[in-house]
C-alpha cells in the first residue's frame, strides 16, 4: 500500500486539493503498478509563518 505525504504552503483552493490527490494517486498507481485502491494520500498544510528559507519565514520574506 504505498502511502504519499506531500507538503506545501495553505492558501490552495479544496479544487486544487482534490485534482492533486487525483493525480499524484493516478501517477504511483501507474509507476509502481499497485491498485489505485491502495494507494493513500495524506496532504500537509503549513502555514507561511511556519515554513523557512534562509533563516526567514516565507510570511515575512514575502513582507519585504
């Protein structure tokens, strides 16, 4: 059962949410040939306060 967790920055819409689980489910079941039934998606939502980039947040680099 391969099991996927992506991570990016909150701000997508539930639109995007839904069409990226469809794709990148879609993708693993192809490459790794596995049902699409087994295949688990798990999004990780971070705030840009808690997200760095050379030693800033991205809230704040996008602030300057």
């Amino acid at each position: 059962m391969p099991f996927i967790q992506v991570t990016f920055i909150e701000g997508r819409t539930s639109e995007q949410k839904e069409r990226l689980i469809e794709e990148v489910s879609k993708t693993v079941s192809s490459v790794l040939d596995a049902p699409l039934e087994t295949v688990r998606v798990c999004l990780n939502e971070i705030p840009s306060t808690h997200w760095g980039i050379a030693g800033k947040s991205i809230q704040r680099r996008q602030n300057e």
